[in-house]
C-alpha cells in the first residue's frame, strides 16, 4: 500500500511534475508539494501541502461532517487572526445554520491560524455544496505533525464511517 508520502516522477514533463497518492485512493493532486489527507473521527479533514512551508495545513469539513444532517451553512465564525503566537488557545470554529450552531473543534492541538477560506465568508453553502474544494475553512500552522500522523488515512476514514453508520 502506498502512503501519502508516495510518489511517481514523470521526466518528460519540463519541469518534472510530481504525481502524489494518497494511500488507496489514487491521484489526489498534481503539483510540485507534498499533498497528504488526514481525517478526524469529528468529520474534519487536514491536508498538508507542503512539509516545507512551516507545517502548513488545511482544515475543512467531510462531505460526511454534521453540516450534512444539517440545513445550509448560513453564517461562519472563526477566532480572531492575530499577530501575536496563539498556539496555545484551541482552535473553535462555529458554523451556524437556520436550524442549530455546530461548534468544530481543530483535531490539530497546538495549531495556529494563519488565513482564512475568504469564499465562505461570502458563500457559506460551499461548506454543504463542496467541502472538500472550495469549502475548506482555514489554514493552520501545525506545531507538532504527530498529531497530523495520528489521524485516519483515507480508507480508515471510510471504514469508520461504515463501522459507525455514518454514510
């Protein structure tokens, strides 16, 4: 099985572009960074896009995640960007929808937020319509990637989610 540290190398491309899998799920991204999935069992995924770039991550919702019980996404919250380190304080995101507010919590402990999805300021429904692209919620500075490594790989996620009835 190939882990998401995988790779092929195509030479006769110009400028060698790398194909990444992730696990079993087959090509992921096409890009010159490292590309990984993780999930939580919270329904969060994190994707890290290049182990270079002081451990930067994204951080999205599953298309199996509590928006999906839920009506649309009509309001997005996030802590306050600050200048100032805030690895410390735990990551809370609320999502509100007509019928209830859903609270995410980071599955990354010690994670810093550094930018925010703005699309989903302005469009929130992409969380329900595609969380997996355009509905990613932030990026996140990750302090320590054994949390990173702790959390499911793909097919872990799916068995998961058939062990609990989840799709």
């Amino acid at each position: 099985m190939l882990s998401c540290k995988s790779f092929i190398s195509i030479n006769n491309l110009k400028n060698s572009i790398y194909l990444f899998l992730n696990n079993t799920n087959g090509l992921n991204n096409i890009s010159n960074k490292l590309f990984c999935t993780r999930y939580s069992k919270n329904h969060l995924w994190v994707s890290i896009n290049n182990k270079n770039d002081n451990m930067a991550g994204t951080l999205g919702i599953t298309e199996n995640g509590p928006v999906s019980k839920f009506d649309d996404v009509l309001y997005v919250k996030f802590p306050i960007l600050k200048n100032e380190n805030q690895v410390d304080e735990p990551l809370t995101i609320s999502l509100e929808t007509i019928s209830d507010q859903i609270l995410l919590n980071s599955p990354i402990r010690n994670c810093k937020l550094i930018e925010i999805n703005q699309d989903i300021l302005d469009y929130p429904n992409y969380i329900n319509s595609s969380p997996m692209s355009k509905g990613w919620l932030c990026k996140i500075k990750i302090s320590n990637i054994n949390d990173f490594n702790c959390l499911m790989d793909k097919k872990e996620y799916d068995n998961y989610c058939k062990t609990n009835k989840i799709n």
